[in-house]
C-alpha cells in the first residue's frame, strides 16, 4: 500500500432505499469525527430512490459505489475492501449516526490493544435505551430457543442469558464472540486476508461467520462501551417484507452447514419453514 495514501480508517457504508437515512449518518461522521485521517465509501444497492444523486451532489469527498443489482450487505461491503486504505475498515449500518467523535476513539482502542482483531461499538436506539448488542456463539439448540413457536415455549433461560452475555452493562467495555456488524472495526489487513465477507450470506450470521473465522486466527473481539452510534436499527431489510424471513432462514441454514452444524441446522432450518408456511396460511 502506498504510504503517502494511507488511511487510519475506512468508513464503508451500505445503503439500500434508505436515501435520507444515509444522509444523515454520513452527516455525522464528516461533523463529529476529527483529529483522524479517514475515508469513506458508501455502495448503493440498486435503491433507484435518488440515493446515488443524494451523495454524488452533497459528498463530494465519499467515494461511491452506484450497484445496478442488489449485492446485499456482504457483496456491498467487499467492494468497499477490496479499494479500501485504512489501517482499519468500520463497518457501518446506512441507519446509524454519531453524535461524537466516536470513530476516534474505535481508532484509538484499536491502536492500544494489538490482540484484538474486531471490535464492536455501543449501540443506543432512538429513544435511549441500549442495544444488547455483542454475544457468544449461536447454536442450532439456542436458535431452536429464540426462533421457533414450539421452542420458545421450552426455552432455557439461563442458556440464553450466558448466550446474550446478559450479566454485562452495555456500556461497559468486555470481551464476547460475536460483534454486531452494524459498528463493527476490524483490522483492514486481516480483513482481506480472510477474504472479507462470505457472499453466500447475505445478510444474517454474516457477523458470526466474520468473527468465527478471526477467532480462529488467535484474535480477540471486544465489545467497546466508550464508542456510541445511535441506531434506528433495521431499516432496509423492513423493506423486503416476507422476502427477509426466507433470506434469514437461509443465511442460517448456510451458516450452520457451513460450520460443521450439519444434521441440527438442517432440522431447525425445516422446523421453521414449517412455521413460516403455518404462519402464512393464518394470515
């Protein structure tokens, strides 16, 4: 990489018929982010919503990606990789906005603890309250538990509870498995090493795949309390109506598959198409 264009962090942001959403949040980090060379990339989903003109007139400095086809989150963000410059690459969701110097201090963490490869913000929703963001591993058996009719009805609080790391504040700062990809900061280096996202999820249990595959180079992910984005969280895929559902069950599907969780991912994955189809025929 060409030191004289280095960047301390690339910002990439993907939007997805969220135009005044994105406005917003690329807004706040050119206000509030400062005393830190960063760039950012915004890739637009084929919104046809006016998003591309939007940032082409009002951000001149955003680099922009204009899709003529949805390449969802994870083919979105690997275009931002494969041009990005900064020492660390921040994951961001179109429906996030800061309202400090937040990335500064992701950037700051990240320069102070070289053993951890991910790192993952506080999350506040609009009307205040925390975000329980940041967690253990999932499994099929605690899916069943959260997901499903039947299993939520026998479900193991307990389990759950150590799942969701339910014992910590969120605005504390501790170490967890899996952080939220909607202010995520990992390490660009590593990042392109693993190759980025995996395309074959396209929006759910993509933060689990990229974190299981970082734990598995040695590196720890951390929860960071001290950097905060406010999060009206699920914008986009609002969108897609019961096209999500089916989208979700699949990411899990290829995720458990994936991951060595052949036989029980499967199962779930049959029990909540099931429940899905029961659901439909109701309404």
């Amino acid at each position: 990489m060409d030191k004289q264009t280095e960047m301390d962090i690339t910002i990439s942001v993907v939007s997805y018929k969220t135009k005044d959403l994105l406005k917003r949040c690329l807004r706040s980090i050119f206000k509030h982010t400062k005393a830190i060379n960063f760039e950012v990339i915004a890739v637009d989903n084929a919104s046809q919503d006016g998003t591309a003109d939007m940032v082409e007139s009002e951000f001149r400095k955003v680099k922009f990606i204009k899709n003529m086809v949805n390449k969802y989150y994870t083919g979105a963000n690997n275009q931002s990789l494969k041009i990005a410059k900064g020492k660390y690459f921040l994951i961001l969701n179109a429906d996030t906005y800061f309202v400090d110097n937040s990335i500064k201090k992701i950037f700051d963490f990240m320069e102070k603890n070289k053993n951890v490869g991910a790192v993952e913000g506080l999350e506040i929703y609009e009307e205040g309250t925390l975000v329980p963001n940041g967690s253990k591993f999932s499994t099929p058996l605690l899916d069943f538990y959260e997901l499903s009719f039947i299993g939520k009805r026998f479900k193991n609080r307990k389990m759950i509870d150590e799942y969701r790391i339910a014992h910590k504040r969120r605005d504390e700062t501790f170490d967890i498995e899996v952080g939220c990809d909607a202010f995520l900061c990992i390490r660009t280096k590593m990042m392109k090493e693993i190759g980025g996202y995996d395309t074959k999820l396209l929006l759910y249990y993509t933060e689990n795949d990229l974190c299981l595959r970082i734990k598995k180079l040695g590196h720890k992910i951390v929860h960071f309390g001290n950097a905060k984005v406010i999060h009206t969280v699920s914008a986009s895929v609002k969108k897609l109506g019961f096209k999500k559902i089916d989208i979700y069950y699949q990411d899990m599907l290829w995720y458990y598959r994936k991951h060595g969780y052949i036989v029980t991912g499967t199962l779930l994955y049959i029990l909540l198409k099931l429940e899905e189809v029961m659901l439909r025929i109701i309404k």
